[in-house]
C-alpha cells in the first residue's frame, strides 16, 4: 500500500507541470499573499504538501487551477501579489506516510493587505489557517468553502442550453492584444465538433463583438484545430456587461 501510494503522489506532483502558472498582477488595486512551497519529504517514511491557487470567476467557481511559481527557493514560503476586491481560492494536498488529505477554499481579498496561507496535519485531520496582519495585530480570516465541481458545471451546462460541457485544461491561456491581457479557455461536449471558447480580459473593462471573434479564433488555431475554422454565431453569447463572451467556432 506504502508503494502504490507513493507512485500515486509521485503522479500528482509530476501533473502539476501541466498546470498553467499564476502570473501576478501588474497593474490595479492589490494585496500580498504568503504561500507555502510545494515540498516532498523523505525521512521516516514520506510527507509533503502540493499547493495551487485560482481566481474564481463570476459564478463563484474555478476555471483553472494555477501553480505558483517559486522564486525564493531559500524561503518556506512564496510571496506573491494577488488582485484586490477578487476571490482568491487555494487547493491544498497534504499527505503523510499511507494518510493523504486535501483541501480547498476562498477568501475575498481586500487591497493593501498582506495575508498568510498556512496549513496543518493534526491527528489524523488537515487543518488550513489564513490570517492578516492589521495595526500589529493578527486577525484569523474565515475560509469559505468552494461550490462543488457538479454545482460549477450544472451552472456552465444551464448558461449552454443544457449541453455537458468539459474544460480542455491544455487550452488555457493568457495572451496579450493591444497591450491588454485577454484570458482564454474553450470547452467541449464529448463527442462533438464545436469549441465554446470563453474570453475577457484581466482588467475586466468591456470586449467588442468583433473583437472577442478575432482574438478567439487566433487563439484556437494551434491548439487542436484539423480542419478549417468555422464560426458558430448561435453558440455565441456574453455577460450583460459584455465584459466576458463565449465564441463558438468548429475546426
């Protein structure tokens, strides 16, 4: 059992590589976040711990998981800038000898304010802690619990005329377009031909019609496309402050 499990986690960690990275903010309002490393260890037995992050989106639910890049190797812990005024999620897998446990859930970050990650096997129990820093004093922040991945993909599936669709994790992307930062994922029904490609920007300011088209279908022209691209204008749709659209595109 000591075996499988390790092979197992040795495939968890490995996947991660396949897992696009956090990329910080640089511009707007923004609040500091302290992480820990991912870390393996191998003493009496083995125990280590796996960490990722994501920005919920406007249903309150993960597009992507994210990894964050560690530049200060030295340091337990990562120090990174994360978007103000936004729901920040973090998923945790903790394992220790035959015991594995995992975690998720978000916070609402305020700017300005340095918050710190941390977590804890007890007895047999995960524990995760999350607090800030304020006037010399440590305030602990309640970690809400995320929506579940059925509830997530029941509300996609709605917006989509009750289609199944599954997120192509590969396809992820977050590209530049006149100097802004458009963020990128498409989405298919098993089976079928179409791409539901979804797109807004970082700074969440509005997306022309034909300018979502455009980006879109350079967008998914290397990643998957076998034949020549067809638009699909029923599949499209948007947010009602048009700064998030779905583009539909067969290829």
């Amino acid at each position: 059992m000591r075996y499988i499990l390790f092979i197992v986690i040795t495939i968890f960690i490995s996947g991660c590589a396949t897992i696009p990275k956090y990329i910080e903010p640089t511009n707007g309002e923004y609040a500091i976040l302290s992480i820990p490393h991912n870390k393996t260890k191998y003493n009496f037995g083995f125990s280590g711990e796996v960490y990722n992050i994501a920005i919920l989106n406007e249903n309150d639910c993960v597009d992507s998981w994210q990894k964050v890049e560690e530049k200060a190797e030295d340091k337990e812990n990562e120090i990174i800038k994360i978007p103000a005024d936004k729901k920040i999620a973090i998923s945790a897998l903790l394992y220790i000898g035959n015991s594995t446990c995992t975690l998720s859930g978000f916070f609402e970050a305020e700017k300005n304010q340095h918050y710190n990650f941390s977590t804890k096997i007890l007895k047999r129990t995960c524990y995760m802690y999350l607090n800030k820093i304020e006037n010399n004093k440590k305030i602990d922040i309640k970690i809400k619990s995320l929506k579940s991945a059925k509830m997530c993909s029941a509300k996609l599936n709605v917006q989509n005329k009750e289609k199944k669709l599954s997120l192509v994790n590969e396809n992820h992307a977050e590209l530049f377009f006149n100097g802004a930062k458009y963020i990128l994922d498409s989405y298919i029904v098993m089976f079928e031909n179409p791409y539901y490609i979804t797109i807004e920007r970082e700074d969440k300011e509005k997306i022309d019609y034909q300018e979502a088209i455009d980006i879109s279908m350079d967008y998914i022209k290397p990643r998957g496309c076998t034949s020549p691209l067809k638009r699909l204008p029923n599949l499209d749709k948007h947010n009602e402050k048009k700064t998030k659209w779905t583009i539909g595109i067969s290829c």
